[in-house]
C-alpha cells in the first residue's frame, strides 16, 4: 500500500487526472446539495 501512494504522489500521469476527477466529483456534490437545500426552502417559504 506505501508502494501505491509513493507512485501515486510521484508520477503525475496518476496523480493530475484523478486529483481533476476528484475535484469535478466534489464540485458536482456541492451543488446538487446546494440546489436541493435552496429548494426545499424555497418550498417551505410557499406554504
């Protein structure tokens, strides 16, 4: 396992498109809570 992320820290081909996926994958979290908060507010100001 210390192999893996030795290699992984060290050779960029691994390291830059997973570090780009895991960013795109957190940003796509972030607003769908984001979204979904703002409208289960939006539904309870309504009623």
């Amino acid at each position: 396992m210390n192999i893996f992320f030795r290699d992984f820290f060290s050779d960029p081909v691994l390291f830059m498109p997973i570090s780009i996926l895991v960013v795109v994958i957190s940003l796509c979290l972030f607003y769908a809570v984001y979204f979904i908060k703002k409208i289960n507010e939006d539904e309870d100001k309504q009623f």
